[in-house]
C-alpha cells in the first residue's frame, strides 16, 4: 500500500497495458449499509469550501496521502489529458499540472459548483494555465467519449451512486491505453469515513470490472 490510509486500485481498458492510480474525499453519512454496498454512495455536503480546505489541504495530508507518489504511479507524460474526478479544492492540481506540461491538460471535476469556484481561483493564483476546474453531474463526467489519458479519482470512490454504470462510463472516456486510478481509505485504517462506508480493494475492483476495466490492486 502506499500509505495506511489509502487502497489503490487500477485499472485499465482491456486492450491497453495494465495501468495507474486515484482521488477524492472523507467523510461519512449514516446512510443505509446494504443501500451504499450495491448502489448508492455515501452523501455529504461539500459546499462550503473554505471550511474543506483546512482540511483537504492540511500539511499532515502529505504524511499518509503521499500525493507525490500517487501522481508517479499515474505514469503522466507531456502533452496526456488528466482528470481528477472529486477534486475538492485542487489538492492535485499543481502536481498534475506539472506532470502533464504545458502542452497537457488537467481537468479537475467536482459536483458542488462552491468548490469549483474555488479551484478555479486557485489555479488562477498558482499560475496553473494547463488546469481547469469544472462542474460535473452525479451520474457522469460529462466528458466526450475517447478524451481522457488518465483518470484519477481520490477519496471519492465510495461517494458514487450506482458504481457499476459509473465504470462503464469511465471506461468510454477513455482514450485507447488510458487508466483510471482509484485510491480509497482501507477497511483497517482510522481515517476516513465510518468503516460500513468504506469498501474493499475487491469490490473496487469488481466494480470497475463490470463496466469493462480490468483492475488489480497497486502496492
């Protein structure tokens, strides 16, 4: 594992090598047990950025997400398209944007338009010119079909409704080779959300499976 906190699953499209890694959040919801396991995500309010912030972007965060090596496991190269799917406020960003060059692209998604508003400053004020910071719907990406090199998606995992159908989608945004990396909280570690919330390395990995990536587990 990368760090007690973290699972990693990666994935790729069938035909392309085995690939890379992951993103998101923590926090929990008492939301029905069986409802989370088989096809709703655990629901939170993220709308107040400035209040996230001091938490998604606290120094100790480095300590056990070890975002450096994360982002080296994603084998970006100058010029790919990467997505950070559940951005937050930006953690990643100044790291992918650094690993795809001036001729990448970073699109960091996020559902609460709150935090995109904040990303979208940040970026401005880290000089991010290669980064952009836009709303996405629940169910998808929004993103066209054969668009995205790599997918990260940290922390935010066990967030998603109908996991399943999500991976398919995932699965067609993906250029020909492209990965998605999926780093979650394991069942042992003590952050992140309640342990019912949280999802085994297998599961992921079933998940993405069923919508037609092949997945295994990075250490």
């Amino acid at each position: 594992m990368i760090g007690l906190a973290l699972l990693l699953a990666g994935c790729s499209v069938a035909s392309s090598p085995p690939p890379a890694d992951g993103h998101g959040h923590d926090h929990a919801h008492p939301d029905h047990v069986a409802h989370h396991k088989n096809h709703g995500g655990m629901q939170h309010d993220f709308s107040d950025a400035e209040m996230w912030t001091k938490r998604f972007d606290a120094a100790e965060r480095d300590a056990w997400q070890k975002p450096d090596e994360v982002v080296k496991l994603l084998a970006l190269s100058e010029g790919m398209v990467a997505v950070d799917l559940g951005a937050g406020t930006g953690y990643f960003g100044a790291r992918l944007s650094k690993a795809v060059g001036s001729s990448g692209k970073v699109l960091a998604l996020d559902v609460e338009p709150k935090m995109v508003d904040f990303m979208t400053e940040r970026f401005k004020k880290e000089s991010l010119s290669n980064a952009e910071a836009k709303v996405c719907p629940m169910t998808g990406t929004g993103l066209a079909e054969a668009s995205a090199d790599r997918v990260l998606i940290v922390d935010t995992w066990h967030h998603l409704g109908n996991r399943a159908a999500y991976a398919k989608h995932l699965a067609s945004v993906l250029k020909p080779g492209g990965s998605v990396v999926v780093v979650d909280f394991t069942l042992e570690t003590d952050k992140g959300p309640p342990k019912e919330h949280r999802l085994s390395a297998e599961q992921v990995i079933a998940e993405l499976k069923s919508g037609g990536l092949v997945g295994s587990v990075l250490e």
